[in-house]
C-alpha cells in the first residue's frame, strides 16, 4: 500500500502566545485545537484520531478527558521535540489504512512561565544509559556542543559560521509579529554572547518560551470539501542515533537516514525543495541537519549556511518563521515546523513567503544530539 | 549511611547488568565488556550483545590510556554539585582498546583541552562503593 500523496494537511494553527503564566498546558492544547480545526472547516466532533507528545506516560488519556475525545486511534510516540513531526508521519499511515478519518496533533507547554531551564537542567539517573552519563553532569546544551565541537575538528567549521545562522533566523524573526525576539542582531553580538557550553554561545541556543499548536490531517478525498486547499503529505521517514557500543561516529545524525528515505518516497530531489523546516534547537542543529539531510557535502555546511543560501531571498530559505532560534522554542518544536511549512505552501506566510513554494522538506530533531536522538523528516507538497 | 560530606550530582543507579562494572571502579579498576562470541567490544555494559545477540560476555581490563574524541567546557547546569563548580569538561575519551566513554577531563584548564589530547583514567571516590572514572592529561 503507498500511503504517500494520499493524505493531507487541512487544518493548522499556532497559539500566538510565547508567555502564558495565566495559562495552562492543557488549555493552550484546547485553545490549538479549536484553532487548527477551525482552520479546516471542521469540529472536535469530527476527530477520531489524536496525537500528542509531552504530557506524561499516560497523558494522552488525561488530555483525551480534558477534551472529551473518544478518539478510535490514538497515538503519543514520544521522542523528543521531533515528535509532533512522527505523529504527521502516523497519522498519514493511519488514515490510508483506514485506522481514522480525521487526525488531530496537539502541543501545549508553559515552559517559559516555569522557569524550566530545558537545555541547562542537567538529567537525572532514570534508564540504563543515564547512570554512565548523569553523574559526569551532561547537558541538553553540552550534548549538542560536543558534536559542535566535533565538527569543527573534523572540518574547520568556525563560531562564525554558526552565528550566521543565528543572524539569518532573527532576521526571518523579524517578520513574524509574534516572534520572541525581533531585533536584528549580527555575527559579533552572537560571538560576544556568553559562552553556555563550548563552542555554543547563548545567542548558539534557542530560546526558552510558552506556546503550542496543532493540525488536523485527513484524506486527499475528505480534503476536498474543506475550507482551505490542501497540504499533500508526499513522504516520511524516522530513524535513531545513538551511541551504540561506544564507537558511533558523532557527525552520523538520523538525519543522514531519514532524509534520503523521505525524498525517495517523496519521489522529489533536493533540487526541487523550494524551503526547508528544519529543528534549530541550535545553530550547529540546522548545520549538520543540513548536510546530513544531503543539501550539501559533510563539512560543507558552515560555507553552505554563511553565505545568505538559506535566508528569505535564497535558493533555501529555512525556519522563515524565525525558528526555535528566535521565534518560539516551548520544549518540543516539531509541530512548529510542520505549521511554517503548511503557511508556505499555502501562500499564507505574508512577509516571509517564499514565491511560489511548491515543496515543503521538514526535518524534526528529538533529545541529545551527541548521545541518542531521533530524526524525522517529511516532504510536504501543494495539491 | 553517614557521609562524611555532602555529594549533590546524581548518582549511578548500580543495576543487575552493570553491578561489575561499578564493583571493579570501587576497586580502581576500569572494565569494558567483550562479546565472546562475535568479539565486539562494548561500553557501557549491557547483559546481551547488540551485534550478535549472545549473552556471553567476558570482562576486560582497560588500561586506563585514552584520547579526548570531543568535548564541551559547561558554563551553565542548573544541578546542584555542577552548578558550584562551573566551569567544568564534560568530555567523550576514547580508551585506546576502542570504546568511548562520557566522562569529565580533570586536572587541567578548561582552554587547554583539545581533541586528540592523550589522557589517563583517575578513580574519583565519590561515595561508599561508588567511584566515577574520570581523566588527565597524560
């Protein structure tokens, strides 16, 4: 069974708030679902299907309740910020086999409002893994930082090449009314930002706010009825890294497997990618997603992202929202990707479309890059 | 148990798969597993061989020499017993029989350290029966 070009995005909305101490998680949930599903000219009576991540072990069912869903398939694959991403992925296989009809993706976090340090938390001895690691005092931030650091060993990548990154998705930022931060900044100030975990600086990392956001996927055919015109899922895959035995090479990221498998199921070549969605958690993030994901060589990336290529205005405009870098970073991004991407192809990104876009490439990173992280990337397409 | 002193970074959570592991640090030895059957060396230890399956496993004694593979200098970890002594180096070393281990870098200044730099295993005694490796330069 082909799953691909047989479903599509038709609801999506992002919760304008980036600071909500009046809020809670689960509201901003509620308040995203009534918002995405809206969009599509649809009711929560219509959902039969629900996903979400970062609500606990069980709190899919909690958050069921609090909606009053009785959903026929549920799912709440939980592998980092790249999840909301999955469960796209999912609910595409899920609705071609007839699983449900109508999917619903919610997030909702309060992050910011309680002060959760999430890159500089440190972690605690839960499984196996962690008794080797915790008691050294690893960070969200350090584990990134290592493969930074890496790679500017292996080849010659500079703290400058990173802060173009940064420079690039304030600027994007500075189209988005809602973004956190607006203001220009340039490569010095990033460079002069306090060091967080070398070689990241704290203008390296995204920030820390509230927010959340939903979809709602169905059918192409059910798609037809529907308020707006339809975001095609063309091509998904997932893949895991990790740190194996011990000698797994820290630069080999999902990304490297996803990508290809995504493009090839998509049928589309990189070529024909008009923006790229790609998790910023950050800046080394979108440098090595971008190589892995094959856009350029490995260690071409910091030539590759310096250049003005991936502004507004360049052949691959990336996180045109302004990203998890300067936008919105509440936790878990992925569905943030998802909905910049579905505004794109929609023509719905005012300031900060790209002309004409056709073909969406989204590209969700989940937990430590340098010790085990999930990668998922999907290919999104104007009908 | 009374402490002598107050340790505030997590501690390992000894289980049944790595009891021999934290048993021969305590003795200020450190230990790698091998997979008798397909050879595949392995940290950290685990009962079942990832490459091949077989639960035969033997123990080797590594030599303690290793080269920094990467690392980051922390400047922030909001944990208590890290957050009093930033800056510090979270550090993968690479031991010279092959496995790579998180660690941190100890007696030498964080702007010193480089990849490719040789280091040594130290047994830092942090608790009755817990002791962490961690590394010099050599």
């Amino acid at each position: 069974m082909n799953i691909w070009g047989r479903t599509a995005v038709v609801g999506a909305w992002e919760h304008p708030t980036r600071f909500a101490p009046h809020m809670t998680p689960f509201q901003i949930h509620a308040e995203s679902a009534r918002g995405a599903l809206a969009d599509a000219g649809l009711t929560i009576r219509d959902v039969d299907g629900f996903f979400t991540s970062g609500v606990g072990p069980i709190g899919l069912l909690s958050l069921c309740h609090h909606l009053d869903l009785r959903p026929a398939h549920v799912d709440s694959t939980s592998i980092g910020g790249s999840s909301f991403v999955s469960h796209c992925v999912h609910a595409a296989a899920a609705i071609a086999a007839g699983l449900c009809q109508v999917a619903l993706v919610t997030y909702g976090s309060t992050a910011a409002s309680e002060r959760f340090a999430i890159g500089t938390a440190g972690t605690l001895v839960g499984e196996p893994p962690d008794q080797f690691e915790a008691p050294f005092g690893p960070t969200v931030v350090g584990s990134y930082a290592m493969v930074a650091q890496r790679h500017m060993h292996e080849y010659g990548t500079s703290s400058a090449h990173l802060a173009e990154i940064a420079v690039t998705m304030r600027r994007h930022a500075g189209l988005n009314p809602h973004a956190k931060y607006r203001e220009p900044i340039t490569v010095e100030d990033v460079l002069a930002s306090r060091v967080i975990s070398s070689p990241l600086h704290l203008l390296d990392c995204c920030v820390i706010s509230d927010g959340g956001g939903a979809l709602v996927l169905t059918s192409t055919e059910r798609a037809r009825d529907l308020a707006k015109p339809p975001v095609l899922i063309l091509g998904g895959a997932e893949a895991v890294r990790h740190l194996g035995v011990g000698r797994h090479d820290l630069l080999d990221i999902a990304a490297r497997q996803s990508g290809p498998l995504a493009l090839a199921r998509a049928g589309v070549r990189h070529d024909d990618i008009d923006c790229c969605m790609v998790y910023d958690s950050y800046t080394i993030t979108v440098l090595v997603t971008l190589e892995a994901l094959g856009f350029c060589k490995p260690g071409d990336g910091g030539a590759f992202c310096a250049d003005g290529r991936i502004g507004l205005g360049g052949a691959l405009p990336v996180n045109t929202d302004g990203g998890g870098l300067s936008s919105n970073h509440p936790g878990m991004r992925g569905i943030f990707l998802v909905i910049e991407a579905v505004r794109q192809l929609r023509g719905e990104a005012g300031p900060a479309q790209v002309a004409d876009a056709k073909l969406a490439l989204v590209h969700g990173t989940g937990g430590m890059l340098g010790q085990r992280h999930s990668g998922v990337t999907m290919i999104l397409g104007r009908a | 148990m009374a402490e002598t002193r107050p340790y505030k970074k997590p501690l390992p959570r000894v289980d049944e798969e790595s009891r021999g592991y934290w048993e021969a640090l305590a003795r200020h030895e450190l230990y790698f597993q091998r997979c008798r059957d397909c050879g595949t060396a392995r940290f950290y230890p685990r009962a079942v061989c990832p490459s091949c399956s077989s639960s035969a496993t033997e123990w080797v004694r590594a030599s303690g020499r290793g080269t920094v593979y990467t690392f980051t200098v922390t400047h922030q970890n909001q944990t208590p017993g890290f957050r009093e002594e930033l800056p510090y180096v979270l550090a993968m070393v690479e031991l010279e029989e092959g496995p790579r281990l998180l660690t941190n870098l100890v007696g030498c200044a964080p702007g010193d350290v480089r990849i490719g730099m040789p280091v040594e295993v130290v047994f830092e005694d942090v608790m009755a029966e817990i002791t962490l490796p961690k590394f010099r330069p050599a």
